[in-house]
DNA sequence: CCTTTCAGGCTGTCTAGACAACTGCAGTTG
DNA sequence: CAACTGCAGTTGTCTAGACAGCCTGAAAGG
C-alpha cells in the first residue's frame, strides 16, 4: 500500500489514502474514523505519522478532531472549492435584501475609532449594532455587523425585527433612497469565532466587504461589514 | 521562563515567544532564526517541541524555513492583518494600469471551455495568453493571465512588450475605449505555484478577480484572471 | 585561477515510548 | 434514584534517537 522508496512522506501518502476515503463517500460525512491506534495497525506506521497525517486532513477542513472522543469528517465536505462554489452571485446593490437573514443580536454600543470614522460621528458616540446572519438553502453563506447612528434611527431595533430588511427598515425612517458610497473588499482568514458563526472550517478564507452607505444628501446612515464564506459566495460587480 | 504547569503547552508558549520577538523587532524582517538546536538549548526543550512551534509560525506567514539553510524572519511581517494591509486600492477601472508591471509570459494558445465562453470565441481557437505580475515598492502583490484573441490582435505581444500596458496596447490596435462588462471576486486558498508566484505562503488566502473587457461594439478583447496577494490588496469599488 | 569533492550544519521524516487530559460508561455508594 | 468512582479508550504533549536530504563553505585537485 504505502512506498517507502518513491520520495513522498509516509504521512502524505496517509494523508491522500484518507482524503480519498473521505471525498469517495467510503467515510461518511459525521462518521467516526479510526481511532489513531486502529490507523498505526491498518498502515503499519508510528503513531506520530498517522497524526502528522491527521494534522493536515483536520487543517484542511476534511476531519474533525475531539480529544477523547475521536476523529470524525466534516460535514459538509470542502472538496474541489471552484467547482462546488455555488453560483450564488452577490450583488453589491442588493447586498442586505439576501433571502433567508437572521436577526443574532441588537445592541446599542459606542462607536469604535473605525466606526465612528466611516459614519461621520465621533468615536464614542452611541451607535446600533445589528449582527446577522445570511442563509441560502440553508446554508450559512455570510455573517454581517452592521451600525446605524442611533441619533438618526432611534428604535432601529424593533423596526428592524419587525421588517427584517436593512431597506424596508430605513424607508420607515424617510429614507427611501440610499447608495453605496464605496465598498472595500478584502479577503483574510477567519478568527475562531468567525469561522463558527459561518459554520466553515477555520482554514478556509473569507470574503469581507465594508461599506458605507449615505442617503440622498451624502449623509452617512450604514456602515457595515460583511464576512462571506469564500467557497460559497463570490462577489459579482456589474456597471451600474 | 517556560512554564510547564500552567497548562498551556510548550510548544505554544514558544510559539508565543518568537512571536513576541519578531513582532517588536528583536529578529528583523529577513534575520535569520537561530537554528533548532539552538532553540533546543535554548529553551531546554526536545527538537520536536521546537519544531511544533516552529511549524505553527510558518503555517501563520511569520517565518518561512528552507530546508537545509535554516528558519528566516519573513518580511514583512505580517501580524495586523487589516492595519498592516497598504492603502494600495485597487480601482477596478484601472486595474491594468498598475505600475510596476513585469511581463512574465507571452505565448499563443488554444482557448479552454472557460476562456472561450468568456470571449465569445469557439474553444481551441487561438488566443494570445499574457501572464505579467504586479509590483508596488518592489513587492509582489498580484499575477494575472490575460487572454486576447488572436484574429483581433495579431501580433500583440510585439506591442505589448513595447508598451507594457494593456490600455496602451489595445489602443494601437483600434480600441481606444474598453469596458468592463463584469468582474467577479472569489477568493481561496493559492496551489503552491500560485504563492510562488505571488511570494506568499501557501497559508494566506488570494483574492482573485475575473474580468471581461469589451469594446464599444460589446466585442470582448480580453478576458483576465488576475490573483492578488490579499495581505497586501485590498479591491475598492466606486460609483462610476 | 577555477572546479570538484566532501564534511559539517541544517531541516524533514520516521520510530519508540511515556504520561497527561478528556470522554463515555459501567459499577458502586450514599 | 442520584451522585460519585474507577476504568478503558482516545487524543494531546513531550522526550529520545536515528537517518535522509539539502545547503554552504572550505579543502583538494586540476
């Protein structure tokens, strides 16, 4: 099964063996794997490779570890990223009417230096702070932070909850029409927690949009920032 | 200096420890690290603690190690994701004029599925593919393909190696004015080609755009695919 | 002077063994 | 019945040693 002479490691060749196993469906997603000590038997290697092997499979999102309990594969599997990617195209006009968003919390919170900065407030100043959820075939597709002045939009909350729409939520304040001044986009691994919020493995990137929004006269009513899962969403700029 | 009941592991309390020391400058950008023995004696720990350590800082982009040389510093650091991240903004209208410019490749081709789709053309008819990377202060920050199709330009390399610029040289052949019909922006993890490339570590993610360009006619002329380094670019979107 | 060879230093891999820490479960104890 | 105890199974960490493969620079040879 395994060469010793062909110039590739042990563990890699492990590594593959395993990666096929998974992605061939011959483990199921969830399912339990050999223990380590099963895996030392089944290739007749020391512990140590099989764990050099199952470190990488758990970095590259194929397994999951739980000390005493076990390894297990990661559902759902992230396998070929560009052709899995789904055709789910974001368009940047339409960012905050994506179907299926979830309400996580409503706080009002003083603004940070960035925050205060992109809304044209000073820092300190008391901000709403909506974080949501994105969902497509109920899939967590993004994970978004966005911040209102409270001074405009007193009770942003309730409305928000009541309409569920960034849109429909700032009409009810007069503000009908609102534009995006700009949108930096950038791409980064995610910390632990965000990694969990998006329910993706915390080796694979995100996509990050942060933008302003400004109404009619320029002035700023949102800003906000939004983590996509990278092998989910891609991010389509047509002309306007 | 290391504890050993505190309960976190060694290796990470290393890890933590060269970090410190690379972050506020006690190893530069570039130095090299003392080796692993040294490091062994140093913290009177075994090798392969050390190498844990060590592994961990490569897979986070702070050091890169060549074999049978030694561990170096790599420069830049990157620690701050977002603060260390340049304010080189990409403006999308004019992404191919970026200075710094280097043409890597020119050769004559047979269309992919993909490439032919994108310019409208039959898949295995001829295009031009021109792979060139970006430079800023001399540091690599993206590699892109373009695709032109042969019956349009012929010859185009001539005159592209002459101009070093894509709007320069589609303005040789007649095409004083191009559009973008639309970009789309995915990003992933680079191959290990890719990071080569872009002289990342294979650990932090791309940002990649696909374009297509048409003429006034709605011809398309080009179809690129450019890779950023995402630690170093960030993507700007205004209204045009 | 230039080229080749080679020894020493370095990282990469593999093996071997030990103990710690956590999980799940069965059995015991109150 | 509920809580605790102990044990077996599992992963996490650390140590120790060996050898392979790559790099550098100095010595030997032309």
């Amino acid at each position: 099964m395994l060469s010793r002479k062909n110039g590739m490691p042990l563990w890699r060749q492990i590594y593959l063996k395993i990666e096929a196993d998974v992605t061939s469906g011959v483990f199921e997603p969830g399912q339990k794997l050999p223990s380590e000590s099963e895996f030392t038997n089944l290739f007749s290697v020391n512990r140590h490779t099989i764990r050099r092997a199952m470190g990488a499979l758990t970095d590259d999102g194929l397994v999951r570890v739980e000390r005493g309990r076990g390894a297990f594969v990661r559902e759902p599997v992230i396998n070929y990223p560009v052709s899995s990617r789904t055709r789910f195209s974001e368009n940047l006009t339409r960012q905050h009417r994506a179907p299926g968003n979830v309400l996580l919390m409503a706080v009002d919170t003083e603004a940070d230096v960035a925050v205060a900065e992109a809304l044209d407030i000073k820092e300190g100043e008391i901000v709403t702070r909506i974080t949501s959820a994105g969902e497509a075939d109920g899939r967590r597709v993004s994970y978004s932070n966005s911040f209102f002045p409270r001074t405009l939009f007193p009770g942003i909350v309730r409305i928000f909850r009541e309409f569920g729409s960034v849109t429909r939520t700032l009409s009810h304040f007069g503000v009908d029409d609102y534009s995006r001044k700009r949108t930096r986009i950038i791409s980064r691994m995610p910390t632990k927690e965000e990694a969990g919020e998006l329910h993706q493995p915390k080796s694979r990137p995100v996509l990050i949009t942060e933008s302003i929004n400004v109404d009619e006269t320029g002035t700023p009513v949102e800003f906000g920032i939004c983590l996509f899962a990278s092998d989910w969403v891609q991010i389509l700029v047509e002309p306007s």
